[in-house]
C-alpha cells in the first residue's frame, strides 16, 4: 500500500519478508496476511504478426507471524509465493524457419518460498536480524529459434538460501534500515528439448551451477512527521544478470541462451501513510525499476516491462486487528527493438515490440494474539 517501502518501517509481520530485523519490533504475538490477484494485458508484435495475453496470473499470497522470545530479541515465520513471466502467445510469427506454420510461445514462473528470522536489539538504536530461507520453483518455457522449438522446464526445484537486515533508530520519529536476501541456489530441474521442424528432437537442458534465483539489497528510511502521518523511501539492486533469468545457457545440440536474457535492475519506492481517523487510514506510493527487459533480446512470453507503479490503499483498524484493500496499477510500457542484424537461426524474432499493462488488488489482514 505504501509503494512497496518496507525496509525501514516493520510494523507488520509481513515486513519481515524484506527486513529480518523488524521482528524485534512487536512485543507480542502478531499474525499478518495477504493476497493479491494480478490483471496483466501483454500485447506483442512481431515481424510478420502479433498476440495479446490477458489470462490473469496465479494469485499471490504472503502470511506471516512474529513473537517475542526475550525483552531484546524475537523470532518470525512467513511463507510466500510469487509468480511472473505468466504468458503464452500463438499463431503470429513465432514459426520455424522451414515451415509456415505458428507455434505458441509462453514462458511462466511460479515460486514458493519460507523464511524464519531471528533479531535482536544489540544496541539501545540498532537492532540486527536474520534467517534461512527454502524455496519451492518451477518455471518453464517455449521459445522458437530459426529451424527449432526450445521447450524447457516445467518440473519442480528445491533450494534455498538466506536473509540478512539491519535496522537503525536515528531518533524517535526517523528509521534507516538496510536488508540483503542472497541468491536461492537451486536444484537442477530446466530440463527439456530442443525439436527441429521435422520433428527431431535432441536433450536439452539449463546445468544445475546456473539454476539460481537472483539476489536482492535493499536500503529504506521512514519518518513519522506526526502521529498521522509516516512517509518512506527505498532503493534495491536485484542481480538479475548472473541468475537463471540473465545470461545462462542451455546445453543441447547447439548452445542457445536461455530464453529470459535479463539485465539487474535497480528499483526506487516512495509511500506515505496517513490516518484519518482513529480507525481509518490511507497510504498511497509510486514505485519505479529499471526495464528489466534488454531490448536485444526481447521474446514472446517474457514480456513484463512494466517500470512505473502507483499504489493506494484504505485501511481499517481496531485495537487488535486491522484488515485494508490496496490497488496497484502498473502504467503502460513500450519496449521495441528494431535492429537489422542476420540472425545465426533465421528470422530475427527479436525484431519486435512489446506492449505492457499490468494491474493487481490486493487484501490484507492482521491481528495480535
């Protein structure tokens, strides 16, 4: 609701998802959640013909629990999933090199994830935090290359890795905090084919050392101007570049890259949350990456360029529960790529532009024990 800053503020459960160190804040029993639905409108257009792709993404979904476990230290729980990449296009030009016929082209991410966290206050301002983290990933794709069809995926991966935060008091009203969450190393699973038009096929496969999803670094501030009114910013770097999605390639009969091809991407957010009353209060916030989208590689499927976000929410609290409504709306993006280049593979398929809108509702709910 805020525009995505949680790094320095942690007055949900949930925060704990960004800042581990935020756990220390709640001296009793929290529990807090959330789901969102997500509305993407992807159009394509290629060289010879385009797609568009509505089909609503999986929901998300995040819950959340925190307790004490001594005046200086606590521990939280969460569990989350997130999904992207969600499209699938067909009869436009995505089509072998030898044959006139279309071939769909889709490509999906779809992520579950647990983190416990544990943080303690070690000075009377600065308090540390920090936890493992397992996750649960299956993405798959389906990408033409000139006379072939790659098809990967599809088939679930374990891994896990670790979150580390830092929070500061700089004085009663002001928040600095900073978080990392490491790359999830990942079990081998993009598995698949590569299918010449004849309809030969030969083994393909991602190798297990590049099946990594990409580690984040955050720093935030929050600052209560009044007892009303709290704004908040943030950065991030996500290392998009030396995971899955970046420059990995596939083994099979010839070397292709895999199909995503993304560039690290850095994020800024901005929110304010106002109370209007005692039990009403409302946040708004802008939140802003860069594409990560290269224009050099630009496929079917992997298509979600969006960069610009507004948020804005309502909330409705009593003593010990809150329960709010926020709507997110991506702002419509163009990424196109015109370039002349021969292709090694036939049709430059990356000759092409891709039309982004991305919109999402989410509930949120909370209460302490």
């Amino acid at each position: 609701m805020r525009g995505g800053t949680e790094v320095a503020v942690g007055d949900t459960a949930l925060s704990q998802v960004r800042q581990p160190a935020s756990v220390v804040l709640h001296p009793v029993l929290r529990f807090d959640g959330k789901i969102s639905s997500i509305f993407p409108i992807n159009k394509w257009n290629g060289v010879i013909d385009g797609d568009v792709f509505t089909k609503p993404a999986l929901p998300n979904f995040a819950v959340a629990i925190v307790g004490p476990l001594t005046e200086r230290s606590g521990w939280g729980l969460s569990v989350f999933s997130k999904t992207g990449w969600n499209g699938k296009f067909g009869n436009f030009d995505s089509r072998y090199l030898f044959s006139s016929v279309p071939q769909n082209a889709s490509a999906s991410v779809l992520n579950y994830g647990a983190q416990l966290n544990f943080g303690t206050k070690v000075a009377e301002r600065l308090y540390c935090g920090g936890g493992p983290r397992v996750e649960l990933a299956r993405y798959g794709s389906s990408t033409v290359y000139g006379p072939g069809k790659l098809v990967l995926g599809n088939q679930w991966s374990v891994g896990g890795g670790f979150n580390l935060g830092i929070l500061y008091r700089l004085s009663e009203r002001v928040m600095l905090g900073s978080g990392y969450r490491s790359p999830t190393w990942l079990g081998p699973a993009a598995k698949g084919r590569f299918e010449l038009f004849d309809g030969t096929s030969f083994p393909a496969r991602v190798p297990a050392s590049q099946t990594v999803l990409p580690q984040r670094v955050m720093v935030g501030a929050s600052w209560r101007k009044s007892e009303k009114l709290m704004v908040a910013v943030e950065g991030a770097w996500v290392n998009y570049r030396y995971s899955l999605f970046g420059h990995t390639y596939v083994d099979s009969l010839v070397p292709l890259a895999y199909p995503a091809q993304l560039k690290n991407i850095l994020i800024g957010n901005v929110g304010a949350d106002y109370e209007l009353s005692r039990h009403w209060g409302v946040s708004a916030g802008y939140a802003f990456n860069t594409n990560p989208v290269p224009r050099s590689a630009i496929l079917p499927g992997f298509t979600s360029n969006s960069q610009n976000n507004l948020t804005c929410g309502l909330r409705y609290r009593r003593k010990n529960w809150w329960a709010g409504i926020a709507y997110v709306i991506a702002l419509p993006n163009r990424t196109s790529n015109h370039s002349n280049r021969v292709p090694p593979l036939g049709i430059d398929y990356t000759r092409a532009s891709v039309r982004n809108i991305v919109q999402s509702i989410t509930y949120g709910v909370g209460f302490q024990i």
